[in-house]
C-alpha cells in the first residue's frame, strides 16, 4: 500500500513555471516526459495508490490526483487546470484528468481555470471521501489499513484487469473478466477466501503466513 500524503495549504502546484520558462525545448521536453512517466508508473502500479489531499491541487498537482487508483481529500480542498489563464493550457494535466472525471467537467476546468471544491471533486469522481481536515490523515490510514488486509495477490489481479477491461468494449471486458474470475479462484487466496466464507471463519491470506 503506498500512500500520498502531504498537508498544509498546498498539496501541490504542479510544475516550477520558471524553470519552464528559462528552459530549452529540449530540457521541456525531457520535464513533461518525465512527469508522463511518473503518472504511467502509478497508474500501472499493482498495489492501490492512495492520494490524500488537504489543500489546492493544481495543474500537475491535480494531475497526479487523477492518476491515482483512489484520492481522498479534507473539505477545505480545491482542484483546478489554471494553465489556460497563463496561456498555458493543461494538456497533460488533461490526459489523467478525463479518465477520472467526465467529460464535461474536465473541459469546464481546463477550459475556464477555474477550481473546483471538495464537494465538486467528489460528486464529478476525482475524489471518493472527503472529510474534515482534523480527521484526513487519521481516515486514510484506517482506509489502507483495511486495503491492507486484503489479499495481495487478488488485489493485484484485479487491479490489473480493471484497468486493462476498461478501455475495451463491453461484450470484450466482460469476457476477459469471466477469464480473470476463473483465475482468481485458481489462487491459493481465492481458494482460502471461498473456504473461510463457507466455514464462518476469517480467512489467512498468503502474506499473513
């Protein structure tokens, strides 16, 4: 389980615009390639990545956000896409930020710049709780200890094939699923679960041996 968290006023602001400024196409290049590759490598991470937010995410800050497997925030946060205000607009931010949300909602951040409440964040589906600040830090400890007393292998299964059978067609996922089911019970945690369910007992998962 790896959990983001950082609190105070901002959780992250994204790239340094000076730097970006200063810099050749070719150090601009290099920046936004590596920023791409930070969020490919939480978005194919196998283990649930959890960002937990108490302040303003903007630009890359809200991008990584998105890319998280889960994100969770204190009410007193704000999301926003700002670049278009600067004549720069959120293209990359862009990428994670219309897989996480709808379409709309993306467009209207990127488009006007303009944050979003916790509140906004949460109905649009870039968040999934939100809670005070006093009880954030608290709150996402609680939600990967209980992720944490899950299966590993399960949890990586189908962690792998959610993000796989998304992008495809419905008939196509459903049937990879049915695939990754069948292999799901194939695992010596699968098996163990379905014994415990069926013996009223809790069950010992391969990694608490």
């Amino acid at each position: 389980m790896r959990c983001d968290t950082k609190s105070g006023t901002v959780f992250s602001s994204g790239h340094d615009l000076k730097e970006l400024a200063a810099a050749s196409q070719e150090i601009q290049h290099s920046i936004f390639n590596r920023c791409n590759d930070l969020m490919m490598l939480v978005a194919r991470s196998s283990a649930p990545v959890i960002a937990s937010v108490d302040g303003f995410a903007t630009a890359a800050g809200c991008q990584l956000v998105a890319a998280c497997h889960m994100a969770v925030c204190s009410d007193r946060s704000r999301f926003s896409t700002p670049g278009v205000n600067i004549g720069l607009f959120c293209s990359t931010p862009g990428v994670q930020l219309g897989r996480a949300v709808n379409k709309k909602l993306a467009m209207d951040m990127l488009v006007t710049g303009e944050p979003i409440s916790s509140e906004a964040a949460l109905r649009g589906g870039l968040v999934s709780r939100v809670y005070s600040s006093e009880e954030l830090e608290s709150e996402t400890e609680r939600l990967a200890n209980l992720i944490a007393t899950k299966s590993n292998p399960v949890i990586k299964l189908g962690i792998k094939n959610f993000n796989s059978q998304i992008k495809k067609p419905l008939v196509d996922a459903a049937e990879q699923s049915s695939e990754v089911m069948v292999r799901n019970l194939e695992l010596e945690d699968g098996k163990e679960g379905l014994s415990a369910f069926l013996e009223k007992r809790h069950p010992t998962w391969q990694q608490d041996k």
